[in-house]
C-alpha cells in the first residue's frame, strides 16, 4: 500500500515537470527563433529604425502607424501584395490537386515504387539556383517551351512578360515543392482502411467515385496540411522572383512582399519599414490559414 503514492507521484511527475523537461528545448528554439524576432519587429515596425553599430548611442524615434500608412500608401508594395495574392491562387490549388493524384497514382503502383517517389522528390531537395538555370533555358525566347508552341508562345517571352511572370513564378515553384506534399498525401493514404476501397467497389462505384467518395474525406487532415504549408511557403517567396526575373521585374510584375522586405530594409536601410511590411504580411497569412482550417478541415 505504501508504494501506491509514489507510482502516482511518478506518474504524476511523468506527466508535467519531465514534460515540460523534454519540451523545454523546443519551446526554447521557437521563443529563440520565431517568437522573439515577430515581438521585435512589431517593434521596430513602429519606430523609425536603423542599424547602428554596436554600442553607439542612437536614438530611433518613435513614429506610430507612419510606417503602415507608408505601406499602404506604396503602389510597389500593394502590387507586391497583387502578386503573391495571384501566386497563391495559382500554386495552391494546383499544389493540392496533382499532389494528391500523383500521390494516389503512386500508392497503386507496385514496381519501380522506391524509384518514382524519389524522382519526385529530386527537385525539392536540388539546388534553386541550379534548377533556375534550367527554368530559364526551357522558357527563355529560343528555349525548348517557345519552340514546342510556336506562334502560341507569348510575346515577350515568360519571365520577361508582365502578364505571365508571376504565373510562371508559380508554375515553377508547384514542381519544385511538390515532392513533399506527394509523400504528405502516400502517408496519409496509407492510414485510410483498404476496406472502405473494398465495400464501394462491392456497391458498384467506379474508381473516380471511389476517389471522391473515399480518398478526399480519408485524406483530410493531409490536405488540410498541404494547405496551410503552401500558403506559408507561397506568402514568403522570394527566391524564385529574385533568381528568375532579377528581383521582382519586369516593373515589379513578380515583386513579393519578402523581396520588397529585403530591399527596404537591407538595400535601402530602413528595416522599422520592411518590419511593418512583414507584420502586415504575418497577419494576412494568418487569417488566410484560419480560413483554410475552418472551411477545409471542418470540425477537426
């Protein structure tokens, strides 16, 4: 009898101070590393701000909402905004849907299985600057996608198009990223049970039925994943718009909230208004995913 109340003391420790042992090193990397640097910026984003070296005596005045209403008031960067707005609409849907077909597709098949989902993989974890190289000779104006359309092609060409910058930008990085939301999608495709497949095909459904009927609702919270994972990524594009189009061209037809972010805070040294623009940018993305989550994760 006298060992029952130390079983429970331990189970008890088990469950919070060893826990919050076990977390502490996470929940210091996320205070280190995100929690911190969004204080601060919200921060500086209300002052006038300026790197200074170390230990000078500077004084960085406070300024309110003149940042915001400066953001706001910014033709580049309410078109940066534009932009990632139509890069979002584009890559999102497109990062969902052939996501999970290829990812269905590759669930089905039996040989070759270890090889296909590796060369999926390949662009995901290859060097951007190197897979650019290789964008920017198949659309360039002599490149391989010009030659294949002919009269089709648009003039001028992709990247240097106004029309069609960003949405090649998005084309671009829906193949790059979407090795990773295939293998999210055969994760989750292996938990739904082979069962549900069996009793529809036994009540006559065909396969695209049985995909509609069975595949989305079992693969839900994935999608839901990939969702909130693509729009993370998309509202913090940069590299592709600074690698492809020379950093936002042509006029700022693929500038990105980021890019704009980097070149007022770093290029132009005034980060108290890159800060404000990152704090709007945080925001949006936010509302953005709680949308997603309540309407496409329902209940869960």
């Amino acid at each position: 009898m006298s060992l029952l109340p130390r079983s429970r003391a331990i189970l008890i420790l088990g469950r919070h101070p060893l826990g919050w042992l076990f977390s502490a090193p996470y929940l210091v990397f996320v205070l280190a590393i995100f929690a911190y640097p969004l204080v601060f910026a919200g921060y500086m984003s209300f002052h006038d701000y300026f790197f200074a070296a170390p230990g000078a005596q500077v004084e960085r005045p406070f300024v309110g909402l003149a940042n915001y209403v400066q953001l706001f008031s910014d033709p580049a960067v309410r078109r940066s905004f534009v932009n990632v707005a139509i890069f979002l609409v584009i890559n999102v849907p497109l990062t969902v849907v052939i996501s999970l077909l290829l990812a269905t597709l590759l669930n089905q098949v039996t040989r070759f299985r270890t090889a296909l989902r590796v060369a999926y993989y390949v662009p995901y974890v290859s060097a951007s600057v190197a897979v650019v190289a290789v964008w920017l000779f198949l659309f360039s104006g002599t490149g391989l996608v010009n030659n294949v359309l002919g009269p089709l092609a648009p003039e001028p060409t992709w990247l240097i198009n106004p029309h069609w910058a960003m949405p090649s930008i998005a084309l671009f990085v829906t193949w790059k990223q979407m090795g990773v939301y295939i293998l999210l999608y055969l994760a989750a495709l292996q938990n739904v049970p082979r069962e549900l497949y069996e009793s529809a095909a036994t009540d006559g459904a065909s396969r695209i039925r049985s995909f509609w009927n069975v595949t989305v609702p079992g693969v839900r919270p994935a999608t839901v994943l990939v969702l909130l994972l693509s729009t993370v990524v998309g509202s913090n594009l940069f590299t592709e718009p600074y690698l492809l189009t020379g950093g936002g061209g042509p006029n700022g037809a693929s500038s990105s909230p980021v890019l704009i972010m980097y070149q007022q805070g770093i290029e132009q040294g005034k980060p108290g208004y890159a800060a404000a623009i990152g704090i709007v940018l945080v925001i949006g993305t936010l509302v953005i995913a709680a949308l997603q989550n309540r309407f496409a994760g329902g209940k869960d």
